[in-house]
C-alpha cells in the first residue's frame, strides 16, 4: 500500500471512531435489549479499531525512524504544495 493510500486510510479510520464514539454518547439514554446488543456491537468494534490503529501508528513510527530523511522530504513536500494551493486563493 503507497504512502497516500495508507495515510488516506488511517484518517478515514479515525474519522469512523470519532464518530461512533459520538453516536454512542447520543444514544446513551436509549434503552431496550436490542439497543444494548447494538451499543456493546459497536463498542467492541471501537475497541478493535483503537488497537488497530496503536498498532498502524507504532508501525508508522518505526518506518519514519528508519527513514527520518525520506519522512522529511515528504513532509516538506506536503508543506510546499498545501502552501501552494493556499496561494492560489488568495
């Protein structure tokens, strides 16, 4: 998996977290059998996904410590072309 796609996907997995976390503070009150299933369903899918991500973030960790040159360049790279972009508009 390239760089963006994976970068693409750590974002997208976190912005699913936040918002689950967010439906199941809104749906708190709620009450009934099927409910309850469906808060500890996705409460424990919450959990995996936390620990998933730990994982995907240690492993990130490591490659730019192995590479902290490459992980430079390309966070100056973003910089320059997000300081671009910002340029256009005005």
């Amino acid at each position: 998996m390239d760089r963006i796609s994976s970068d693409k996907l750590m974002q997208d997995i976190h912005t699913v977290v936040v918002d689950a976390e967010d439906l199941l503070k809104a749906t708190a009150g709620q009450t009934g059998e099927r409910v309850e299933k469906i808060r500890a369903r996705a409460t424990e899918s919450l959990r995996v996904a936390r620990e998933e991500l730990g994982a995907f973030g240690a492993s990130l960790n490591g490659k730019v410590r192995e590479n902290p040159w490459t992980a430079a360049g390309v966070a100056a790279g973003a910089g320059l072309l997000i300081g671009l972009l910002i340029g256009r508009r005005s």
